[in-house]
C-alpha cells in the first residue's frame, strides 16, 4: 500500500485539492480513481500512467488524451508520494512555469519536514 499525500503551504493550503476541485467531474474521476489505484495497489499498478519527468527530482501522473492533466510528485521510501502540482498540459513540451512551481513546492516541503 502506498499512501498518497498533498502538499499543503504553511497556511494549510491545499493547492492539489483545489486543482482537482477545479477540474471536470469526469477529469475528476479519473484522476481520484488512478489515486485509489495508487493506495490500494502502489505505483505500480499505474505504470502506463507515470512518467519520470527529466532533469528533476519528480514523477507525473499523466491522464492522456482529450484531458492530457499532469500532476507532479515525488516518492518517498516507496511507502508513500506527495502529490506537489497538478495542470492540465496543452503544449507537447511541459511548461517551465509548472516544473517551477512544484520545485518551489518541493523546497518548502522539504524545509518544512526538516522543522517537523
């Protein structure tokens, strides 16, 4: 079992949750069932659903197709994943701006678990 996490910003944001909040019932859908694929089985279970983004310390879930929505995550000791950023990816190549936000996301995480 692998448990799946969010990051959350220091004010207890929950910026994950509000993407997919934010998505179509349908993206919804499959994003939380690949997520309870995740939990339930462990990553892999979605293996044509996961990709090493490279030159970054992260992984994304991809939902291909007409919906093409990415969320970046990391893996910690293959017990568990801390979902950082999720998008929904319109150009072939990921947009700097995305991997940007969750190396930020990453960073306070990191510095935050060292305080914990």
């Amino acid at each position: 079992m692998t448990k799946v996490l969010y990051y959350t910003t220091n004010k207890g944001e929950n910026p994950v949750s509000d993407f997919i909040d934010g998505l179509e019932q349908r993206q919804q859908s499959k994003l939380l069932r690949i997520f309870g694929y995740i939990e339930k089985y462990g990553l892999q279970s979605i293996l044509p659903h996961v990709k090493k983004l490279t030159g970054t310390p992260f992984w994304e879930i991809r939902i291909l197709g007409k919906d093409n929505i990415r969320v970046f995550y990391i893996s910690i000791a293959n017990e568990s994943i801390v979902a950082l950023h999720g998008f929904i990816k319109k150009k072939q190549l990921t947009p700097q701006k995305e991997i940007a936000t969750a190396l930020s996301r990453y960073h306070d995480w990191l510095l935050r678990k060292k305080t914990d």
